[in-house]
C-alpha cells in the first residue's frame, strides 16, 4: 500500500509540474502575439490615416 501511495503522489506532482509549464509557455506566447497584434493595428490605423 505504501510503495502505491508514493508512487501517486509523484505522478500528481509531474503532472502539476507539467501543467505549469504549459501554462508559463502559454502565457509568454500570448504576451508576444498581443504586442504583435497591436504593431500591426498600429500600422493598419496609420495606413487607413493616410
């Protein structure tokens, strides 16, 4: 029962640190794809002042 026990608990804490992981990534795409987004809407609204 022990050895079954400590091993779920290292599972969960993968898994945990996985998620993490994923979700730093996610976020540092999502930082560089809004600035993106706003030097284009910039350009665009330059563009169309013109």
């Amino acid at each position: 029962m022990e050895n079954t026990t400590d091993y779920t608990i290292w599972y969960v804490l993968g898994i945990l640190a996985i998620v993490y992981l994923v979700i730093l990534f996610t976020n540092k795409r999502g930082k560089r794809r809004r600035k993106s987004r706003k030097f284009m809407d910039g350009k665009r609204r330059h563009n169309n002042n013109q």
